[in-house]
C-alpha cells in the first residue's frame, strides 16, 4: 500500500461488551499446545513457534469462559488449527494464490469433517481428522454437522480468496464484505459454541432470520477488526492485499488514513446495529439460545482483547514474541452512529429490515 504504520493512526474500538475468560486458560492452554506438537502437523520448529504463538486457548477462553476442560480444549485446537492452516496453505503458503490446487485440497480438508474415514497426505488433514473425532465425542450429531456446514462455508470463502490473489483482483466493497464473512472463519468458530458450551440451540431458534442477522454481524465486526489488528504486520511485511483498507482505498480513491477511519465508522455502525438487536431478542430467548447470544458478545470482546496483544499481529521478526500483556484504550463512543444499512453494500442491507424480530 505504500504506507508505514507508523504514518497511520489506528483508532481505539469502541466494544461496550462485557469481558471474560475461562478460569483455567492457561492449564488447558498448556495441554493444546502439547497436543500440536504430538499431531506433527507442522512441518518445521518456526512454524510450530508461530501456531503455538497464536495463543488460541486464550483466545477460545474468551468466547466460553464456562466451558468444561474438554470441550474448551477440543475447540480451542481447531482454532489453532485453523491458524497454521491459514498461515501455511491459504494466506502464505504455496497455494495462496493457485486456486486449482488449493480447491483440491479444500476438498480433501472438508471431507474429513463429514466423514471419519476420510484421508489424505497433507499433515493437516490428519489433525483436524482427529480434531473432529473429538468433537464428535463431545457434541451431539446436530452440533458437529452444523460445524461442518460451517466449515464448508470457511473454505468456499478462501477458495473465493485466493482466486482474487491469482488474478491480482481487488474485490468492491459488497463483494469483499460478502467473502469476509465466509473467509474469516466466523462461521466455524461460532458453530463451535453449541459444541463448546454442550447446549444445542433448537432449529426454530437458531435459523431465525434474527438469529442468522446477529451471527453475520459478529462474524463480521471481527472479522473488520482482524484486518486491523493485521494492519500492522501486514504493513511491515508488504504483504497487505485484500482487507477492508485496501478495498476501500481502491474503491473510493481514499488514502490509507482515510480508509482506516471509513472503514472504523462502517465497523461501529455494524456494531451498533448488532447490540440494538440483540437487545431485542435476547429478553424472550431460551437457554440455549440465550447462551449462544452471549457467546457471539463474548466473542466480539474476546476476539479484540486476545488480537490486540497476540504475537501473531503483533510479532514482526522470523520467530514470535511474548504474548504481551499490558492494558487495553477502548473508545468511549462510536465513530459513526448513522442508521440504516451500509451504503455500497446490498448484500448486507438486509441486517437492518424492520421486520427482523
């Protein structure tokens, strides 16, 4: 993008949402982390480093900090999952940007979520084979299917990615808003709640059009924050490609600085929005549901208190450093409290129709 952080003022988030951590984070954490190194999924100790560096215990604590030990571990090591697949087959790795071969292996990663018997050469494929068994072990048929589904969407999005990288395209604004939803991984990560918290939330509760609303837009406001918490990093690197500061300066003729505060208000109306609907529906829901609501508030906090210190931003060197672990700014305001849907984006419009209920 040809700017330095150092050139951008990165403004504190406004998260008014409560903050929370499982009690025996880091005794879990400890077990994780033995666990990846024992699945042999990383195929070198610096990439080992940097999955273990993602800290995703903690990370996973914030969203079911009443999780029992089991179900937090067998979450937590998707998550951890996740990242190193990430980091070594999507976003820097050799298929980054050869969606042929990455498709393909997509596939292959997929199967083993819907199939036990499901193989493939690639070390990550093994790992997540005996990450779903877990889930399998803990969750209810229902449960590990809607993480499937889930899952499914997670890669449709990156293959919609890495499409964009081989053809050097920058999405627009409804576009990369749409496949942020998909690419982020949102929807595996909260499919894992149900799991995690060992509460099926009824179908007629959970594929509410509300219900549905309020999920996309949690995905969504982390998924905005990622790309902030990322900025940094990115920048240093000049890896930055698609995120919402590059769409947005491409789109509307913005520079970075310009983009970031657009990009912050577009963010805290999502936000906004959220808070006002959940607000109106939670009062009426069920047990289940109740807790699967609080589980997308934790998550939004979570994700920032975790992603604000992590290494995986934070760190800019060949190894990662300490997670750091020093106090957090947070805006007292939003930066944008216009209503009505985002403008430029369609796909999303429908987050504010009036008879979502």
């Amino acid at each position: 993008m040809g700017s330095r952080v150092s050139e951008v003022e990165l403004p504190p988030l406004f998260c008014p949402l409560e903050s929370a951590v499982h009690p025996r984070a880091r005794q879990v954490g400890k077990r994780a982390e033995e666990w990846i190194e024992r699945s042999g999924m990383c195929a070198s100790p610096e990439e080992l480093a940097w999955v273990v560096a993602t800290h995703s215990t903690d990370f996973y604590a914030r969203f079911v900090p009443g999780a029992d030990d089991d179900r937090l571990l067998a979450t937590a090591l998707w998550v951890y999952w996740g990242f190193g697949f990430d980091d070594a087959r999507c976003d820097g790795g050799p298929l980054s940007s050869r969606p042929a071969q990455f498709n393909a292996l997509a596939c292959q990663v997929q199967r083993v979520c819907e199939n036990d018997t499901a193989t493939g050469a690639d070390p990550y494929i093994g790992a997540l084979r005996d990450i779903v068994r877990l889930f399998r072990s803990l969750g209810t048929p229902a449960q590990v299917g809607r993480f499937a589904h889930a899952h499914r969407a997670w890669l449709s999005g990156v293959a919609w990615q890495v499409g964009n990288q081989a053809l050097g395209r920058m999405p627009g604004l409804n576009d990369f808003l749409t496949m942020r939803l998909l690419s982020s991984g949102g929807e595996p990560t909260f499919a894992m709640l149900e799991i995690a918290n060992g509460a099926e939330v009824p179908d007629r509760d959970l594929y509410r059009p509300v219900v549905q609303a309020l999920k996309e837009m949690a995905i969504l406001v982390a998924g905005l924050d990622n790309d902030r918490h990322s900025l940094r990093k990115e920048l240093a690197r000049d890896q930055a490609d698609q995120n919402i500061y590059t769409v947005l300066m491409h789109e509307r003729d913005l520079t970075l600085q310009e983009a970031v505060d657009a990009a912050n208000g577009l963010r805290d109306r999502v936000l906004l929005r959220f808070l006002r609907l959940h607000d109106r529906v939670r009062p009426t829901a069920g047990p289940e549901l109740a807790a699967y609501l609080q589980g997308l508030r934790h998550g939004i906090r979570g994700n920032n208190e975790w992603g604000l210190r992590v290494p995986r931003y934070l760190s800019l060197g060949r190894w990662p450093d300490a997670m750091e672990d020093t106090a957090l700014t947070w805006a007292e305001e939003p930066s944008d409290t216009r209503p009505g849907p985002l403008e430029g984006a369609p796909d999303v419009a429908w987050w504010w129709d009036d008879d979502l209920a």
